[in-house]
C-alpha cells in the first residue's frame, strides 16, 4: 500500500498521576477510524468495570479522524470520550465542540489525547508539537473559561489553541462542559478533568496534513462538486426559507434564511444575505442568518457576522455586538447558537418583562445566559437544566429541599419579573456549592436526591428520555419509531441529526419519500409528519444507517448537523445528494480507496463496539429492558387519539417493542435482548471484545 | 460625494494600472469605500462606520483583488485551499493568504482583547494578502534572488530549486506573508493563483478581472481607459 496519508500517526498519552507522556501508534485503530471509535475501544480494554466517571482510574479520550485538518467542508469537530457522570450507570458517552482544536491538535502532530490518572494539584498541558509538558496551573484554578484560555495565550501565544474547563468542571459537576475558543463546548465530561485536575490544554503545532500524494488536484475537484452542487444550508436544509426567483420550493422551517434586505446588520458596513442560489460557493456562507432564526428579526440589526467551526463554509453561529451586557458587567459581545441561546430562556419561566419571547429582553437573556453559561463551563444537558430548574419550582420541591436560608438568599424575584439581571442570579448559584447547584447532577442523580416522581417522569414536555435519564432529543416527533430508535441508542441525549437533517431538509414530503426508498429500500421507511403508519423494516433500515452514520461522523471526524449529504439543493440534481461523499474524502485523505459500503461497514462496527461498551458497563446484556427503554409519554399523549391516526405523534407500546426487534435484527444482535451475539462481534472484526464479554458472562 | 469616491477610486486604480503595465511591478492597496464596493456589487448598504478596518483593493496585473473584512466568517478555508492547491497539504502557517493568525486576537493581542479585534473580542478578523509590492523587499532580501516576477502571472514567484528556506524573505517583508515551509525548507509565497477568492464562501475575498471590472464601470456610467 502506499504511504497512508490522513491521520498524524501518533496518539499521546499523558499520565496525571505519574506524570509520564509517551506517544503510540494510531493505525492500530485504524479500522475504527478515530475520534469515537479510538475513545470507545480504549475506554472499553482499558478502563475497568464499574468504574465511575470520577474515579482515578476512568480515562478521558480527545481524538479526531482523518479528515480532520484536511479541509473536507464541516470538519471542525473534536470528539472527547469517557464515562458519562449524568448516566446512571456512568456508562460511555461522547461530547463534541466545533472551532480550531481538533485541526490544531492534528497540527500539532497527534490524531487524539488520552489522559489518565488525576493529578494531585491543579495542571494544564502544554502542547507545542513534540514537546508537551505538564503545567501548574494553580493560579488558573478558579477562573472562567475565557480569562484561562487568554492566560494561556499569553505563555503559548496569540495562535495557540487552548480548552479549558470553568469552575462548573472544578467542582466536579455532572453537567460541565470543556470549552475552546470562547463558546465551542463539549457537554458532559468537564467535571471530569475537573477530578484529574487538569485545567486547561493549548495546542500549537507546525505539521501539515497531509492528502495522499497525488490526490490535490482530485481534492479540489471534490470539493468543488461538494460546494456547488451538494452543500444547502445549517442542518443541510436544500431549500430557502422565502420565497426565491431562483428556488423551485421553499419552506418557513429551513435555516437557509438569506434574503435580499436582510443584513448582518451590525457588520462595518453591513453586509446583505442576498440572494444566495443553489450553485453558488461563494455564498454558501451567507445562505444561514442564523441570529434572526434563533433570536428572531430584533437580532438583525445586532449581527456583527455568522460564525462557525474551522473549515465549515456553514456559519450556524451568530456572532453578536449587544452593549446591554455591559450593564451586567460583560463586554458587549455574544455568540452562540442553537441549544445554548435557548436553553438561558427556558430558565425565565415567568416569560420576560417587555412580555415578547422574540423582543431585545429574550435577546438579552439568550446572549447573556450563553456567555455565562461558557465561561462557566455549564453544560445545558440538551436544554434539560431549564426543564429541571422549571419541574423543581413550580412543583414546590425546590423550595422544599433547599434549606431556607438559601431559598431566601436566591433572588427569585428576578425570575418572578423576567429580569433578565436572573440570569446572573441563576448561573451565579449554580456553580457555588450551596444544594441549588444540584441541579447541575443531571435528571437521574437529582431525582435520586430530590424524589421528582413519576409526574416528572411521566410529563409530557419535560422530555426526559428512558431509563437512562436523558432528554429527548429528535425523537418520535422526528420520524416516529426512526426517531425513537435513535433516541434509544445512546448514553446521553442522542445527539444524532442524520435522520432529523434529511426530514427538515425543506423538501415537500412526496420527494422526501422519493430519496427514502433510494436510499433505504422503500418509500414506506419516511411517514409524513404527525400521520404515521406501523413499523415496517425500511424504518429499521432508516434508523440503523442514521445511527451509523452519526457514528461514522464522530469518528472521522465531521459534522452531523450537517453530514451526511442524503439531499442537496440541486434541482438538475432532482434534489439528489451523495450518501458516498465521506468514503470519497476518506480516499483522498488516506490514500486507502475505499467505497461507501467498506465505510459503512467500519461504521456499523464503531455502533457495535458503542453497545459492547454499554453492556460492560451497565453489566447486563438486557438491553431491551434495562437500557432501550421508551417513556411512557411516547405513549399516552393525545389521550384521545390512536396511533398511527393523522395529527398526533404518539406510538404503539407493542408495535415499539417490534421496532427494536427489527433494529436488532439489522445489527446482526441477539433480537431478545438487544446484546451484539459473538457472531456479529467477530463479523465485525470484533474478537477480542467478544472473548472480553465472554469473560464477564455478558454474551447472549 | 459618491461620484467624486468612485471618480477618486477609478483615477487611482487606472494610474496604478499605467504604472503596472510601465514597470512590470505592483503596488499597495487602495482603501475601498462603501460607494465603490456598491459599484463593484461587492456591498449594498451605506451606512460604514469609521472606526471599522477598511476593504481594501490591489491592482495586480490580472485584475483587481478586494478584500472585505466584514464578510470574513474565520473559517479558514482560504487558508485550506491555498495549501491544498500549492503544497498538497494544509496548514496554516505555510498558506499564502493569512487569516488564522488573526483569528483569536487580531493583529496583536493586548490586555483589552476582549474588546479589540479576533474571535475573543469583536469578531473582525481581517484576511491578509500578498501585495505583490512594486518594490518587493522579499525579492531583494533573498541571497540566493530565488524570487523574481513571473512573465505570465506577473507574481513574484519563488523559484524553489534556489530557495535554501534562510526566511530572508519573511523577515524583509513588513507583512511578514511568506513563510518558510519548516517540512520541505522552502519559501511559500503568494503565486496569484486566486484559489483563496476563489474559493471564499462569503466573497470576503474576490478577484475581479480587468474585463469584468471594465463591464462593471461601463454598466454604471464610468470607464477605466
């Protein structure tokens, strides 16, 4: 084979406890391809059963793939591997942030991080190619995001890319983020470095990513077909949101908001979205006015410029200039998107003082709550903290657990006016120690701690997913049991868009129908939204290759808010997209030919070695009841309609309980139980994760 | 005022032109208003804000290149594409167009960066370009006078086989763009490829060529020549 391009080559692995630093080999992973599947395997040979997140000896995976750095459109994101403190197993999970510090971490010469151990002080880790050290970091110890990573900066220098934890991962937070580069954060593992003590790492590195030798000039061909015929919008939505003399549809939900006479207002001078046609590369970039979507029409004239990850030609972040954050003491500048603007609101559950959920109160809130939120490292659990926050008040059980005199000290009333001033309040109290900062637990371990009931449990709206106790997230209302099936799968919310971009893509459903039976064998694997039908195999079909593919996305490293591209903007194209465009990259990256089908294959086995590593860790192979459970508001909501009757979402216990036997049986796994058989481990080139499972008696 | 702006901007661009078909040799950019990028159908709006770093355009043989950093998102791929292109391999720090050095805190980072310039403050980051100057310090600086102008492109342009990477030309060029490539040992420097506008996913960065810059004035009511 000639010389493998793509990956750097070395993985380093740094020692906290001992503090040694040596560098391994990556292409003995090579079949997972990197990012998740590097963190899965090493988490599952070395980390042992029934550790807990905190504990010494759990192990914190910081990998990325090989199109990483390589410039492939939307390869900005940095997958982080561990023990899931929110899980009530603290079974493996991932978290994901976007920005510079995966293409830096390539840069600096390694395709992934894995710490071990935990330091008895508090350190950072300084990476300038090959010379990395430990740090003291004791002066650090207690500052924001923001104020560590400039700190940072001023030993590493201006270029140096730096993440950090705030004092939410200090004090070992179950819901603590690891953030990079102001507002890119990782949910879920910061309290984990918080417990290694490990601060902060800057990256600085000189050494280039390589493409296979020939392939520069069939590189730039690819990317050129990406960008003009493939690419739509944020979430690949294909068509925009108005009306266009360009566009043969167009629907109010797509993020391809641009628009002649709307601006990013507050750029120097102003800068119209236009119209931007399918086709047009050069501005790909303009196609998703973001702020006005996520903060509404007040937030146009407040947008400096749509921000994003390194390499994304799709900026789903709005960068915002809002000098009423400097009554609170901030600078005058905010930038977020999605989740993180949204999930500050749901904490004003009184609505806000101007009384308009889209009016500049909200937007106050939302950029203030999301820089807070940042520079705290606070993770919103898939918005689920506010849905906490709102169950514990207005049930009364916030007032009952907590000791009166820190009840009293809180400043509800804030909240009680819709003062945005509460969102100093309420990220304030969160990260100190008093029993409000339990909220920072996570749904199962405060219900554990607090007794929320099965009113929380049961309630429609406060979304809380299984047994597992995370949010919903594209769920049954996204697909109906696709959706669900997704949602089943994970550890965490199932932070899984596969299915949800191809559904939102904007497209009427009939053609939607259309691309579904191409792509999975029958049109009958999409049902129309809100009118569903009974589970049949090409929905099982559906959601496998979805969850696949979120695997796939995790590992190699691209992202799935925007990849894969089952749809594309392109009327020649009758709005085709190209499901083969990762393994074409993947080529051309590594120099290793390889088709869809060789890659959907390795995905299929990073999903397998997901669920091994869940089995180990839960240490039951009862899947289907112990973990792939469904709440039973999937169920009983619209009391007064059947499933599958047109205008309601609801789902068939039984005809569920069918999904996921089908599911399984496209795995391959015991349809029983839901546990990957020794057969298709080692279809997979699973062996030793059989022989290990064996071990511990937990093969079907 | 609009009309003396743009008559100002033609005059500057045509006399730089003269000089350029003269003395074979380029030279430094011409700050861009509002009025002259609504001419060139780079911007709609009027409404600039002084304070803000200016568009700027250079006269290169081929055309003009506008650079507008209101429109530059950060996401690199200028960088990407330009290292793809000319070396087969990304990194930023041997990418000919320069913009991830200016990301974090600007041109310069100072105890006010949460106010100033880069992604830690304001937003702006300003994508710097190779000014193929009419007086290329890079060129004289070189011992081994491995850059001279190409004939066709009229890019100063390396010539890699004299190239020894001794980074006399990064440090004689006050921009400090080329960069001595620390894997292969030698000077990268701006060829006027134009993959980097090319490839640009908001237009902050563009070529124009002379003939659409030409159609563009004669649309408009002015001419060039």
């Amino acid at each position: 084979m000639a010389n493998i391009t793509g990956w750097q080559g070395s993985l380093l692995r740094v020692n906290l406890t001992t503090g040694n630093i040596k560098t391994e080999d990556t292409m003995k992973y090579k079949d997972l391809i990197g990012g998740a599947g590097i963190g899965y395997k090493i988490i599952f040979d070395e980390v042992p059963q029934g550790t807990k997140a905190f504990d010494e000896a759990n192990k914190v995976v910081i990998a990325v793939g090989p199109l990483t750095g390589t410039a492939a459109p939307c390869s900005g994101r940095t997958n982080i591997t561990s023990l899931g403190p929110t899980n009530p197993y603290h079974a493996i999970t991932d978290s994901h942030m976007g920005g510079n510090f995966g293409a830096w971490l390539k840069f600096a010469g390694y395709d992934g991080i894995i710490i071990e151990g935990a330091s008895k002080t508090p350190v950072w880790l300084k990476i300038e190619d090959d010379k990395v050290s430990i740090e003291d970091a004791s002066s650090l110890w207690g500052k924001g995001t923001i104020d560590t990573e400039h700190a940072i900066n001023e030993i590493m220098g201006k270029e140096a890319c730096v993440a950090s934890i705030g004092p939410a991962g200090e004090k070992q937070k179950n819901l603590a983020s690891i953030v990079n580069s102001v507002n890119h954060s990782a949910g879920g593992h910061g309290g984990i470095l918080g417990a290694k003590k490990l601060k902060a790492i800057g990256i600085l590195g000189k050494r280039s990513v390589h493409l296979a030798d020939e392939n520069a000039q069939e590189w730039l061909k690819l990317n050129e077909y990406m960008m003009k015929d493939i690419i739509g919008a944020n979430n690949q939505h294909v068509v925009p949101s108005t009306p266009q003399p360009w566009a043969e549809y167009h629907n109010p939900g797509s993020r391809w908001t641009a628009q002649l006479g709307l601006f990013w207002g507050a750029a120097n001078p102003p800068v119209e979205t236009g119209e931007c046609a399918a086709g047009d590369k050069n501005k790909v970039g303009l196609r998703t006015q973001k702020a006005v979507f996520d903060l509404g029409p007040i937030a146009e004239e407040r947008t400096v410029k749509m921000g994003g990850c390194y390499s994304c030609p799709i900026r789903c972040q709005s960068n915002m200039y809002m000098p009423e954050l400097e009554k609170y003491g901030l600078t005058p500048y905010a930038t977020s998107t999605c989740i993180n603007y949204s999930s500050p609101a749901s904490a004003m559950l009184k609505g806000f003082a101007d009384g308009d959920t889209k009016g500049m109160d909200a937007m106050i809130v939302k950029c203030l709550g999301s820089r807070l939120a940042d520079d705290y490292g606070i993770w919103s659990n898939y918005g689920q903290l506010g849905r906490d926050f709102k169950f514990a008040y207005t049930s009364g059980k916030l007032k009952e657990v907590l000791p009166k005199e820190e009840y009293n000290s809180i400043n509800f009333d804030l909240m009680e006016k819709g003062d945005p001033a509460w969102m100093v309040e309420y990220y304030g109290n969160l990260i100190k120690d008093g029993e409000f900062s339990h909220l920072l637990d996570g749904p199962y371990w405060l219900d554990q701690r607090w007794n929320f009931g099965k009113e929380y449990w049961d309630g429609y709206g406060y979304n809380v997913w299984s047994k597992m106790a995370y949010p919903k997230h594209h769920s049954n209302e996204a697909g109906a049991q696709v959706g669900a099936l997704i949602n089943v799968m994970f550890n965490r919310d199932a932070n899984s868009h596969t299915h949800m971009n191809f559904i939102g893509a904007g497209l009427p459903i009939e053609l939607l129908k259309e691309i579904a039976g191409e792509v999975w064998g029958s049109p009958d694997a999409l049902d129309a939204p809100k009118n569903y039908t009974p589970m049949n195999e090409y929905k099982a079909k559906f959601a496998k290759w979805s969850i696949d593919r979120n695997f796939l996305h995790d590992s190699i490293t691209l992202c799935n808010w925007v990849w894969p591209m089952t749809v594309s903007p392109s009327k020649s194209r009758n709005y085709r997209g190209d499901t083969a465009l990762e393994s074409k990259f993947f080529s051309l990256a590594t120099g290793i030919e390889t088709s869809e089908k060789d890659l959907d294959l390795m995905s299929e086995r990073i999903a397998t070695l997901h669920r091994a590593a869940t089995i180990k860790n839960m240490n039951t192979i009862d899947m289907r009841n112990e973990h792939d459970t469904i709440p039973n508001w999937v169920f009983d909501v619209d009391p007064d309609m059947k499933p599958f009757t047109e205008g309601t979402v609801k789902l068939d216990r039984d005809d569920m309980q069918l999904a996921l036997t089908m599911l399984y049986k496209e795995y391959g796994w015991d349809e029983k139980t839901g546990a990957p058989t020794r057969a298709a481990l080692e279809r997979l080139g699973l062996k030793d994760v059989a022989d290990e499972l064996e071990k511990l008696n937990l093969l079907p | 005022m609009l009309q003396r702006e743009i008559e100002d901007f033609i005059e500057k661009v045509r006399s730089r032109r003269e000089f350029l078909k003269m003395s074979g040799k380029g030279i430094a950019g011409i700050t861009v208003t509002t009025s002259v990028l609504n001419l060139m159908g780079c911007s709609n709006t009027e409404t600039a804000n002084q304070d803000a770093p200016k568009a700027a355009a250079f006269v290169i043989p081929t055309g003009l290149i506008v650079s507008e950093p209101n429109k530059c998102t950060g996401c690199q791929r200028c960088e990407m594409v330009c290292t793809v292109a000319n070396d087969g391999k990304i990194h930023p720090l041997i990418s000919r167009v320069k913009i991830a050095r200016n990301f974090n805190y600007g041109k310069e980072m100072t105890d006010n960066y949460r106010e100033e310039n880069g992604y830690y403050g304001n937003f702006v980051m300003t994508p710097e370009t190779c000014h193929q100057c009419e007086d290329a310090k890079c060129a004289a600086a070189c011992p081994q006078k491995a850059i001279n102008q190409n004939e066709t492109t009229k890019a100063w342009t390396v010539d890699k086989d004299k190239c020894v990477g001794c980074g006399a030309c990064t440090a004689a060029c006050p921009w400090n763009m080329p960069t001595v490539d620390p894997e292969t040992s030698k000077s990268t420097k701006c060829i006027l490829c134009g993959a980097c506008a090319d490839n640009c996913i908001t237009g902050a960065l563009k070529f124009i060529p002379w003939e659409k810059f030409e159609a563009m004035l004669r649309r408009n009511g002015y001419r060039l020549s």
